[in-house]
C-alpha cells in the first residue's frame, strides 16, 4: 500500500482517539466542542494543540491543588 493510505489512517486514529478522549473529560461542553472543532478543522496540528493545552491544563490543577 501507498505510504499516504497509511498516513491517513494514522492521523484519523489519532483524531478519534483525541475525540474519545475529549468526550470523556471533565470538562464543560463549551470546551469539548471547541477541542473537538480544533482537532477537526485542523486534524495533525490539532492533535499536538490538544496535547499541549491539556498537559498545561493539568500543570495548572496541580499547583492549585498543592496550594490549599
């Protein structure tokens, strides 16, 4: 097969794996429908975005949470 087919492929797993993701978060539905837009307006730059978005994410909650 054409390493393009495999590419594609690559990068639909990688959206519906960010999606699932996404879905199952704890996070409003505002912010899961605009994640959800970016990963698929934008399918390999959205996927690095999510992820760097959600580790800052979870940075933040830890000192937060450290605070108290």
């Amino acid at each position: 097969m054409n390493i393009t087919i495999w590419l594609i492929v690559l990068v639909f797993l990688l959206d519906f794996a960010v999606i699932w993701n996404i879905i199952q978060s704890k996070h409003t539905r505002r912010h899961k429908v605009l994640s959800a837009l970016v990963v698929i307006l934008f399918p390999i730059i959205g996927v690095s975005i999510y992820h760097l978005v959600a580790i800052k994410c979870k940075k933040i909650n830890h000192y937060k949470t450290h605070e108290l």
